[in-house]
C-alpha cells in the first residue's frame, strides 16, 4: 500500500481547467441544450402538421397524398402517423436526394406498375400507368413465347411432338409405346395391366380414415379438460392413500413405543 500511495503521490495532478475554458464549455452545452430544444420543437410542428393532413385525406376523394422530400426521421413520423390511421406509407426516391413518402388509402394501395414507377423515379399519373400497362403486356407475350419455344425445343429433343393450337404446353408422344413392348407384354396383357390403380386407404394396422380427429374444437377442448381432471384426481387419491399409509406407520410405531414403555427389556415377569 506504501508503494502505490508514493507512486499516486509522485504523478502530476491534471490540469486544471481556466475561467475561459469553463465559460466556453458552459456556452457550448447552453449552445446544444438550445438547438436540441428548437429540433423538438420543430419536431412537434411537424407532428402537427402532419395529424392535420392526415385528417384532411381522410374525408375527402383523394388516393393518396405524396409528402415533399425529407429527412429519415420527419419520414419515420409520417410512417408512424399513417400506420395509427390504418393507411398505407411508402418511401421512394434515393436517400439525401429526392427520397419522399406517399401515403396511400388501404382500400385504394398501390398496384405493381405503380410500385415500380415510383421506384424507377417516373412518377405516376395516367399516362405513366398506360405505358407501364403495355409494357406488361408485352412482357408477359413475351414469356409466353419464350415458354412455348422451350417446350417445342425440349418435345423435339425427347422425340415428341407438340401442337401449335394447345396453349397449355402439353407434350404428345410421337410414338405408341405399346407396339414398341408388344413383344414383351402382348397386346391384351397391356391393356388388362393398365388398370385403374387406387390408393391403399390403409397403412399399418389401422386404416387412414380412422387415424383422422374428427372431433371439433369444443370437444377435443372438453376432452382435454376431462383428462386433466381425471390426471388430478388420480393424483389426489394417490395422495391420500400415502398419507393413510404414513399415518398408519405412526400409529403403529407408536404403540410399539408405548409396549416398551410399559414393558421394558430386562425386567422379571413372574
């Protein structure tokens, strides 16, 4: 303890701080304490603003309303606000740049093209939604096709044939594989082979008919109940068949005490 205390002892004391340098430290946490004051104020405008718009769009016929761009946290408020209004808030745009959020109706949210659109930063009106329908359309012709030529290419590699008319894709066999196995199978025992195969309703000892509850939700709830009442009156009766038992025990090493009592070892019986 003599080594540590004359090393404290020997290091310098730290600086102390002047007059100047606790005024300025001083100003600058005022300077804070004022511009954090001024944020929630700000924060508490905007809360406002955004209650009120919130409840104009409400009442009237509009879609959806779309908020100028803003910062992270006004965006959390708008989303907040809107999600205890029951609307639906997205954001789009690119961060620190235009990124801004529209708050639609639920009855009326946004649709695929318009998701898109907005992402893309086109925007979305009448026009827009024409075009992006179009372009659906043409996207989804264009599958289509794609899907049919991968069918024709994989039927001609298989050695099966497709038709141009079947718009489902159904591949058809080119060739009959009962002529090809004829030989092996004969051409009766094919036919008599192919019978109609049904599912084995049973698996193990008990049919799968049998394995299903057909209970409803009130009596297996009933049931349960029954089995826990019945589970506690076991436990109950077990209980009290060991403490019969204990206080049988007790009785009987209580007489044996008091014969020894009356009776002790080593005396004369004449």
């Amino acid at each position: 303890m003599d080594l540590l205390d004359s090393i404290l002892n020997a290091m310098d004391a730290p600086p102390s701080a002047s007059e100047q340098q606790k005024t300025l430290i001083k100003k600058q946490r005022e300077m804070m304490e004022r511009m954090q004051k001024r944020q929630k104020e700000e924060l508490l405008r905007f809360r406002k603003y955004v209650d009120e718009r919130m409840a104009r769009f409400a009442k009237d016929d509009r879609v959806s309303i779309e908020f100028q761009p803003l910062d992270k946290v006004h965006r959390s408020v708008i989303h907040e606000i809107a999600e205890n209004g029951g609307f639906i808030a997205m954001s789009f745009g690119q961060e620190d740049v235009d990124r801004h959020s529209v708050v639609y109706k639920k009855e009326h949210a946004p649709g695929e093209d318009e998701v898109t659109a907005r992402r893309n930063g086109d925007g979305w009106n009448k026009e827009i939604a024409k075009e992006y329908a179009e372009q659906r359309k043409e996207r989804l012709a264009q599958e289509q096709s794609d899907k049919k030529a991968s069918t024709a290419a994989a039927a001609a590699e298989a050695g099966c044939s497709t038709d141009p008319d079947n718009t489902t894709g159904e591949v058809k066999p080119t060739t009959n594989y009962k002529a090809k196995y004829a030989h092996l199978i004969g051409e009766s025992a094919g036919l008599q082979a192919a019978g109609k195969t049904e599912t084995n309703q049973s698996y193990g000892f008990v049919p799968s008919k049998n394995k299903k509850d057909m209970r409803s939700i009130e009596q297996t709830l009933a049931d349960i109940q029954a089995k826990k009442r019945l589970k506690l009156q076991q436990q109950q009766e077990q209980q009290q068949e060991q403490e019969q038992q204990q206080q049988q025990l007790e009785e009987e090493a209580l007489e044996v005490s008091q014969s020894a009592a009356e009776d002790p070892p080593g005396a004369d019986h004449q």
